[in-house]
C-alpha cells in the first residue's frame, strides 16, 4: 500500500469537472419541473408592468433547460472557489492522505 498526499488541486480542472456535472444534473432537474414550469404561466395575477406571473409560453421547456445551465454555471464556481480554499488549507496544514494499493491483472 502506498501513501500518497494531494498537496494541491488544479482550480480550472475542478471547475471543468463540477460545470460539466452540473449541467447535466441540472438539466436532469430542471426537465423534471417542466410541468411545473409549464403550468406557471396560468397561474392568476399580473405584475404592475401588466405581465402575467410566472413563465411566458415557452417557459416550461426552455426554463427546465436554462434552469440546468445555470445550475452548471453555479455549481462550477463553486468547486473552483472550492479548490482554491483546498489549495490555501493544504498549505497550512497539509493535502488529504490516500493510501492506494495498485491492483494487477484484470481485478477491475
């Protein structure tokens, strides 16, 4: 078994990893609520600018795919300020230990 330390993070890497992920769960997410995205136009009320609340007809589907992406965007900031708070801690008090064991043969 080896022991290996992970001193620092790539903070472009991490954010590449976490937008990708992002957008694809928010996607996901996003065309889950499309029925509720959908049914928000009909909703009663108007705005004082006289819009109706909620989405415009085209609010369920492209709000569930918008909603995804911002979602990507979100969450891809976050891990990159996410890496750099890794990098300054790892500095004072050192990078997560891992122990790896290197497998031989086709045990995967």
């Amino acid at each position: 078994m080896t022991k290996v330390e992970v001193k620092r993070v790539g903070v472009a890497s991490v954010f590449k990893i976490y937008l990708i992920l992002g957008v694809i769960l928010g996607i996901i997410l996003g065309l889950l609520l499309v029925p509720i995205l959908s049914i928000a136009p009909t909703t009663p009320g108007i705005r004082p600018g006289g819009y109706p609340t909620g989405l415009l007809p085209l609010g369920g589907l492209v709000g569930g795919i918008l909603l995804g992406v911002v979602y990507g965007i979100v969450a891809g900031i976050s891990g990159a300020i996410g890496a750099v708070l890794y990098n300054l801690a790892a500095k004072v008090v050192g990078g997560i230990e891992l122990d790896l064991e290197e497998k031989t043969g086709l045990e995967y």
